[in-house]
C-alpha cells in the first residue's frame, strides 16, 4: 500500500511539474495558479514556476524514500520530511480552496487533497 501511494504520488508530482513547465515557458493556463490573476504568468511568476518544478523533485525524493522505493536520502529526512510534506499540501488545500480563480480552486484543491491523503498514509507506516 505504502509504495502504491508513493508511485501515485510521484505521478502527481510530474503532472504537477509539466504543468509548472508550460507555466514557466509561457502557456496562457495562468488561471489555474498563482492565484489565477494572469493568463500567462509574468516573468517573476514564471520563475517561481520554475523552481517549483525543483521542489516537486525533492518532494519525491523524500516520498519515495519514506516508501523504502529509493534511498537517496537519511530516514531522519524522509520521517521528517514526510510529515512536512503531509501538512504543507493540506495548508494548500486551504490555500487552494480560497483562491479567488475558480480554475485554480477546482483543480488545484482536489490535486493537493489527494497528496495530502497519500503523504499521510506514506508517513502513518
């Protein structure tokens, strides 16, 4: 069960990513982020994009070492890690919930309940 949430997880990640992708590289789909306030995103935003693509791969990492599918990094890390992780995309299903963008509040809600969801099941085994 463990490694099937990462393995999801880590799927989602890489959506997530191809998305900050277009984002980064100019694709008018600005109202699904960013709090849906530009079609395509200016130049600091899409920088942002960006580096967020590097955070979705660290927060693999730590996922799927947590899941014992990798090791790359301590498990003092991927413990800790994983419980960061767990509350940092419930805070987004907040954040998410509230944004202003319909678009964004439609797909990005959902998207961070699920990782919220499989983090905990990775970081309660």
């Amino acid at each position: 069960m463990t490694t099937l949430a990462a393995l999801a997880a880590t799927v989602i990640l890489a959506g997530l990513a191809v998305f900050q992708i277009a984002l980064a590289a100019g694709a008018p789909i600005g109202r699904f982020a960013w709090g849906g306030q530009h079609r395509v995103l200016p130049t600091k935003l899409r920088v942002a994009s960006a580096v967020s693509v590097l955070l979705y791969a660290a927060f693999a990492v730590i996922i799927l070492q947590r899941a014992e599918v990798i090791t790359l990094i301590s498990d003092v890390i991927s413990r800790v890690g994983i419980w960061i992780l767990t509350g940092y995309f419930t805070l987004g299903i907040v954040m998410n919930g509230i944004s202003r963008s319909k678009p964004e509040r439609n797909l990005m809600t959902p998207v961070c309940a699920v990782l919220a969801v499989l983090c905990l099941v990775i970081a309660l085994s």
